[in-house]
C-alpha cells in the first residue's frame, strides 16, 4: 500500500486521466447512450404516429363525406316516397325524349336488396333510335332526380343503316325499405 502511495505526479495524472475515461466511457454507455437510443426510438415513433393521425384525418373525412352522400340518398328517398311509379317514369322520360314509340317491351329485371335499401330494375328494348336519341334518354334517365341508374346496355346498329340502333339496357332505383313493427 506503501508503494501506491508513492506515485509521482505524472502517475497521478495518468492515473486520474484514466478513471476520468473510465467513468467518462462508463456514463456514456449505461447513461448517454441508452438516452439517445430511446430519443431516436422515439422521434420514429412519433412520426409514425403523426402519419397515423394523417391517415385517420383522411379516414375520417372519407367516411364524412360517405355519410353525408348517404343521408342525401336517403332524403331524397324519402321525399321521393314508396308510390314513385318507375315504369311510368321511365315512359315519361322516353316520351319526352321522342323515342316512346321506339319501346319495343319493359319488364322488370333481378333486384337486390339489403336492411336499408330495396333496388328495382327495369330491362328495356328500344328499336329503330339514332344515336342522339338515345344519348338524350340516357341523359336524361341519369339525369333525373329519382335516383336512375343504367346498370349495363347493349347496342347493336342494324346491318341495312347502322346509324339506327337496338338498344337493351338495364335500368334501376333504389326504395327505402319499409321497417317492420
């Protein structure tokens, strides 16, 4: 222990340098460096939650938007009510459009339905129309306020003057459905 004692000044110094290092490297890796780890863990974490919050901005404002397009269907729906004539619609629209005259048959097609909504579809053959004419039906069916669809067509032009169509087409509606009790 004598001899420990005994160190000269630049032993000392050296010696002191050293547990200066030693406690320096020590702090470091049980103090500073676990720290910065966790700092860095959690600035990711926190842009990664800042892109969940973006995310769940846009959500949000799809559904939003989707709520409020369907609270206007339903509305309108409503207003429209149960008795809407479909058929007597559609001949309406086809007569203002001049090709009533040109309706071969209409008859009712496959319809869906689900808790809410009932859909009534309509299947119609027109023969013997321009290309104007049916464009201004079609227009008009998309067009009008009762909430029409075509849901698919077929064309086909007549061999003798393909400038006058055969048209079948799909048309449909959607009805509220009537809640029980």
């Amino acid at each position: 222990m004598g001899s420990a004692m005994k160190l000269g000044g630049r032993e000392k110094l050296v010696l002191i340098a050293g547990g200066v290092v030693v406690a320096l490297v020590l702090f470091y890796r049980f103090g500073l460096s676990p720290a910065l780890e966790r700092m860095h863990t959690l600035d990711r974490l926190v842009a990664q939650k800042a892109r969940e919050v973006i995310e769940m901005r846009t959500l949000r404002d799809t559904y939003l938007a989707q709520k409020s397009l369907m609270e206007e269907v339903n509305r309108s729906l409503q207003q429209r009510g149960q008795e809407f004539a479909f058929f007597s619609f559609l001949e309406d629209l086809a007569n203002k459009s001049g090709v009533k005259n040109n309706i071969m048959y209409m008859k009712p097609a496959l319809a869906t339905s689900s808790d809410l909504y009932r859909e009534s579809s309509v299947e119609m053959r027109l023969e013997g129309i321009s290309l104007q004419q049916l464009i201004r039906y079609l227009y008009d069916i998309e067009r009008a306020p009762q909430l029409l669809r075509v849901r698919r067509m077929h064309i086909k032009p007549r061999a003798a003057n393909p400038d006058v169509l055969d048209v079948t087409f799909q048309v449909s509606t959607f009805y509220l459905q009537e809640k029980a009790g």
